[in-house]
C-alpha cells in the first residue's frame, strides 16, 4: 500500500544540497522563513581516493586527492528523496534545488559533460575528479605564479599575489604535462559545482564563483593566451577551448530540472535549478553574513573565510577577491587553512592511548569530547606549547602546500590532550594571521560569525574569540552550506527578489555568544608572537627546511614505488 506523506502545503519548499568532502548533506526547507523541515546525508562509499586507484589498484603518487563523480550522484538518488520523507512535505510543493560543492574539485569531461574517468580512461588517474585538496600541482603552480608577476599580469594581485595548488590553472597543466593523451581529449574541463548543475538541468553553465575564484575570471576574461602559452605552448587554448561559457550569478537560474533528474532525487520535473555555487561563500546567507564586513569562517575539516567588503583591495595571501563572488553588488574575498578539523581528527588518529578510546566510551563521548573535556580548565600557555596549522600546507596567507606541521615545547611529560589543545590554539593563531591581512589590507571585518561542524566546540569557539580579541557570533543552522543553497535556490524560483532579502527572511545567527576574555587574550598574545616566530622562520624565512623534507619524502617514495 502506498502511504501518501502528510502534507503542508500550501507552502511552497526548496532543497539544498552541500557536496562536502566525505559526505553530501540534503535540507527540505520552507521558503517563507528558512525552517528547516528534515535533512539526509550520504557518505561516499569511495570517500578522499588518496592511496590507490579504485579501477586498477595502482598506487597514487603522493599528494594525489580524487573523488568518483557516482559517489556524487548517488547524493542524488539517496539523500534527496530520504530529506523529502524526513520533512513529511508533499514532493509537488517543492518549487527549486541548489547545489553547493567543495572547491576547486575540478573534473575533465566530454563535450555532452560525461567524466573521462567514465568514459573508457578510468585506468588513467588524470582521468579522475581533483578533490580541492590534491596538492601534487604545487610545482605548477610556483609557476604560475612567478610567470604571472614577470609578466605582471594585472589579475594575480587580486589572488593575494599568488594562485593555490588546489585551483583550476595549476591541476590542469598537471594533467596536460603529465598524461597529454588524456589532456588532449579532455573537451570540457569543469568545476564539481557546476557539473552537478548539469547533471540537473542537462545543459552546461558556469558561475560566477568559481569561476572568479578558481577560474582567475576577472573584469570579463580569463587570463590571456599569450600568457597561458607561455607557461606551456599546448596551455595557450586552455581557457577559450575548455572554460569559455557565459557566467550565471549566483541565486539565478540555471535550467529546469529534467525528467531523468526528476525521477532521480524525487523532485517534480521542470522546478528551478540554481547557479552552482562553492560550500563557503553559499554559507553566508545561511548565516545573515552578506552584508560588508561580517566575516563568516566556515569551519569543518578545513576553514574558508569569506566577507564582503564595498571596495576593491589587494590583500596579500588571501584566495581571491571576486566582484559578486558571493553576493551580487559587493566585492567578495575569500581566504582559507586547508586543515582545521582534519588535523584534530589526525590527532586523534595518531596520538592517543587505548585507555583513552575506551574513557570515552563509558563516558559516552567521542575523542574530541574527552580530549576537549581534560583540557578546557588548563590555563593558556599551560602545556609550554606551540604548533603550526600547516599539516595540509598553507593556504592563507602564504599560499604553499608544501609546507608541513610543527609543534614545539614537547616533553616527558606533555600530555594528549596538551597536544590536543595546543593543535586547536594553533587554528585559531592561523585564522588571526588571516583575519589580521584582511584588515591591513584595507578590507574592515566588523563582525566574526561560525559556521560548521566546529561550531559545537565550546572550548575551541572561546579560544577563538580570545585568540581574536573579538566576540564569535554562531550561525544557528547545523546545516549552514545546504541552508545556503535552499536559500539561493528560492531566489533562483523567484521567491525572492535577491539574495540579500531571501537571507535576511530565511537565514539565522545568534549574535556574540562568545566574547574574549582580557585576562586569557592577553595571554594569547604571548604565545602568537612564538607562534609568528614560527610562522615567520618555516614559512618566510630563508631556511626551506619544510621544502627539503618535502623533496626527501617524494624522492625516497619515487624510488621505492617504481621498484616494486
Ligand atoms: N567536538 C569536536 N571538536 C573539534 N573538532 C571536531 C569535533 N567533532 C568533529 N570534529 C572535526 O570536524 C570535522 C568535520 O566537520 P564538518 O563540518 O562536519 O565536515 P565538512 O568540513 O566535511 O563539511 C572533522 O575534521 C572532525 O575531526
Ligand atoms: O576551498 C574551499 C572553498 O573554496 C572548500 O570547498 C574546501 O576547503 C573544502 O571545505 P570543507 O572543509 O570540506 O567544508
């Protein structure tokens, strides 16, 4: 027997869709105020493909980070309809769907948008999706960079004066000077946000972000053949051929959802389908942050600082400055720390005894709790320590994925959770050096607002706000990318006007829950200035330690992996 679900109609409801590194997350939400009715998530089953190629088992070289473009529309077939059923709403009062992805995860495809990877190439790991944090380009794109400004290229100042390993430009020449056969029948080579888009609607497009961001997409143009020519004779196309396509801005419509997409996700064929968009800057409307000067850092696995501001300035280290990269009619700056929540889980992973596993058990926590718990009374600087959050490399504000962890002050007596603490204490010196460019850049940042599984830390959020000197705000949502995307998506079917006013009606933020003590800040400040020591000796300085280390590894691995 068919049960037919309650329905509350006459209301009209859009869905949400965040495309996260390990997971995708779908929200039902009502289009009159934002309330989020029911939500799913799926993992996927292939999860980060760091280690051996799933088709061959051949292993991956290291710094290599792919996904499986099924694992993404299994999101689709899986979290969307089971979000519909938890939110008990009628499919047919379902009036648009927007996507957000993790960014720059970047795939080549054929000219009708099919993943080389599933198209006879799966044996060829250049074939595969590049996850945002495949860091293999790092020589690609030193040379980007130091091309750019000995041709001073006028767009590279508005990427903080370098573009990241994990954008667009370098993974691409990694892919043309490292398997050209695969390279040379690559048609499209397209953002993940924008090829779920297809997926969709069917037809192709492209949006501003990522386009902006990741794209090096300024004032009309991508950069010019000449210069890409440059970098390598077969590249001087790579713009016009593989990239050109007019731009959506975010929160308007890009197609209609098709019938096969229909029976897919459950959804009624031909609602609105938004512009694709990036997880952090569509995080913003969830959390009322799009107004100038209130910084949102979305903080999970990684972090992403996005804030807008009224002018235009170069801030040296950030990712990217975009004319409405997140809302339409405001300069849209963007930075990052490619591993927050990761180096924890590393942590966690590495260094803690058995006896602590099974604490946590019978206490009915999980490691993060306990660790969290035994430390949150210590008083700062208690542990002697201090540590570098580059474990993942630097993204902001130094831009090199070569550089690596450090955590000075060990002894025999230094306990997990010390480390614990004193890796959580390092996030937040790192996201301050960021926070800190903004400003002295000329970009005015009023208030910080979180987001993000790590926003139920308590400790960490209150280390923040005394690391920052500044009160933290929380966005309400435990959803805030897929709140993001509903959002947009009931600007995109017409709902609203503009994004602006859908996020003042449909977004949430509980406005300074933590303030910064004087006492515990004053502190901090003590241990920044070691922490800047360090960040000023590995990261600046002319010792290439980290570089050195780097090189070792890869040669010693090389070596070993071509003999067996
Ligand atoms: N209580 C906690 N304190 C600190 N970090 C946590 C805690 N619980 C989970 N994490 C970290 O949060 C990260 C996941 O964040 P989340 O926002 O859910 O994911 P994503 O960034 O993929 O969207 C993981 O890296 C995990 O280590
Ligand atoms: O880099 C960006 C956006 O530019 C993020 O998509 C990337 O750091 C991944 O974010 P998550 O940590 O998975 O939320």
């Amino acid at each position: 027997m068919t049960v037919t679900p309650p329905t509350r109609d006459p209301e009209s409801y859009v869905v949400g869709v965040d495309f996260g590194t390990l997971s995708g997350r779908a929200v039902v939400v009502r289009v009159r105020d934002g309330e989020e009715l029911g939500s799913a998530v799926h993992e996927y089953p292939h999860g980060v493909i760091d280690r051996v190629l799933p088709t061959t088992g051949a292993p991956l070289p290291p710094d290599w980070a792919l996904q499986h473009p099924e694992d993404w529309r299994e999101v689709l077939r899986t979290a969307v309809p089971a979000a519909l059923a938890a939110a008990s709403v009628d499919p047919a009062a379902v009036v648009g769907i927007a996507t957000d992805f993790t960014a720059c995860t970047v795939l080549p495809v054929r000219g009708d948008g099919t993943p080389l990877a599933e198209s006879g190439l799966g044996d060829r790991p250049h074939a595969w999706p590049k996850l945002w944090k495949h860091h293999a380009a790092q020589g690609q794109a030193d040379r980007i960079n130091h091309l750019a400004h000995a041709r001073a290229e006028k767009w590279i100042s508005r990427y903080g004066g370098r573009i990241s390993a994990e954008w667009q430009y370098a993974k691409a020449l990694q892919v043309l000077e490292e398997d050209p056969d695969t390279y040379a029948v690559t048609e499209r080579w397209i953002e993940a946000a924008d090829w779920i888009v297809w997926q969709l609607t069917g037809v192709e497009t492209r949006n501003t972000c990522t386009a902006g961001y990741k794209g090096i997409h300024q004032d009309g143009h991508y950069p010019s053949e000449d210069y890409l020519g440059a970098l390598h004779p077969g590249f001087a196309d790579f713009a016009r051929t593989r990239l050109e396509h007019p731009l959506s801005p975010l929160g308007s419509r890009a197609g209609s959802l098709t019938a096969e997409a229909a029976a897919r996700t459950g959804l009624p064929e031909g609602i609105a389908v938004a512009a694709g968009n990036v997880d952090a800057h569509v995080a913003a409307a969830a959390a009322q942050a799009v107004e100038n000067g209130r910084l949102l850092a979305v903080m999970g696995t990684s972090t992403c600082h996005v804030v807008n501001g009224a002018a235009l300035a170069d801030v040296p280290g950030i990712c990217g400055v975009v004319d409405g990269g997140i809302v339409e009619g405001a300069y849209g700056y963007e930075a990052g720390q490619s591993a927050v929540g990761d180096i924890f889980a590393w942590w966690l992973g590495q260094g803690v005894p058995a006896g602590y596993a099974a604490e946590a058990e019978a206490a009915g926590e999980d490691l993060h709790q306990l660790l969290t718990r035994k430390i949150a009374d210590q008083p700062v600087g208690g542990h002697g320590l201090v540590a570098l959050d580059w474990m993942n490399g630097n993204r902001s504000t130094l831009v090199d994925h070569h550089l690596s962890g450090v955590v000075v002050g060990l002894t025999l007596a230094t306990r997990p959770e010390e480390i614990y603490r004193a890796l959580l204490e390092a996030t937040a010196f790192g996201t301050r050096t960021i926070v800190d460019a903004l400003e002295q850049g000329g970009v005015p940042v009023h208030e910080f607002i979180v987001t993000g599984g790590l926003k139920k830390n308590a400790l960490l959020m209150q280390i923040y706000a005394d690391v920052l000197r500044r009160p933290v705000s929380l966005a309400v949502s435990a959803q805030g990318p897929a709140l993001g995307s509903a959002i947009h998506a009931a600007v995109a079917a017409g709902a609203y006007p503009d994004v602006r006013t859908a996020a003042s009606a449909m977004g949430r933020v509980d406005r300074a829950v933590y303030r910064p003590d004087p006492a515990r800040a004053d502190a901090y400040d003590a241990l920044y200035a070691e922490y800047r020591l360090l960040h000023d000796h590995f990261g600046t300085g002319p010792d290439r330690q980290m570089h050195r280390l780097r090189a070792i590894r890869n040669h010693a691995l090389t070596a070993h992996n071509s003999e067996v």
